[in-house]
C-alpha cells in the first residue's frame, strides 16, 4: 500500500504541477481571446497527453497489477480534487460556491479530464498485461 500511495502522490504532484502551470496560462491568454469552455477544450488534450506520459513513465517504477493501478489513480484524483477546492477556498470562495461551478459547461469538461486522469495509470496497467501485485 505504501508504494501506490507514494506512485499516486508522485503522479498527482506531477500532474498538478503541469496543471498549474497551463491554468494560469489559460486564465491569462486563453479564456481572454476564447471564453471558459473553449480555454478549457484547448488545454485538455495536452493536460490528457501530459497525464498519459507521466503514468506511463511511473509504471516503469511501480509496475502494478491493474487494481493497485485503478487504486493510484483514484488516490490521486483525490489528492487533485481537494487541491483544487484548497484553491477555490484561498481565493474567497465558499465550499458551495466551490461546488456550485461543476454546473458550468467548462468545469464539466475539465472533471471529464480529471475522471479520465484517475483512469490512466489503470488503463496503462491494464494494456501492460500481468504484473506484479501492488
């Protein structure tokens, strides 16, 4: 259990890096020129090509069997959703209004990626064939 806790810490932090870097781009440059949802489509795919790499690279140290896969990824989406309300908090919003932008089309697709993120290191597990037990 250790080492898919520290995989999934590792993948998050990652990830959450990239992230962090490419919203503050998007908020910046994008959503200006393009509005929320089209800023978001444009940066999905290369937040999902990103995520894809880095579970792909973290399965060459932790070659889990695909349920301690789907358990990394599941951990780390964790990790990424409370991030991303510890943000929403620091810049003034409640936890409701926190809550309340997953009803806007752009926060829906940007959980569509977050979902498929927490899937990646399973599916990559899953391709792989047998492994070890993590």
């Amino acid at each position: 259990m250790r080492a898919v806790l520290a995989a999934a810490g590792t993948y998050f932090g990652a990830v959450f890096a990239l992230g962090f870097v490419l919203g503050v781009l998007r908020m910046l440059v994008l959503l200006p020129l393009t509005g929320p949802l089209m800023a978001v489509a444009i940066e999905l795919p290369l937040m999902l090509g990103a995520s894809w790499w880095i579970a792909g690279r973290l399965r060459r140290r932790w070659p889990f069997a695909p349920a301690a896969a789907l358990a990394m990824g599941g951990i780390a989406f964790v990790l990424l959703m409370g991030a991303e309300a510890g943000i929403s908090l620091a810049s003034g919003r409640s936890l409701v209004q926190h809550l309340a932008l997953y009803a806007e089309p752009a926060h829906q697709l940007g959980l569509a990626g977050q979902l498929a993120f927490a899937l990646f290191p399973w599916w990559r597990a899953r391709a792989a064939g047998p492994q070890r037990h993590g």
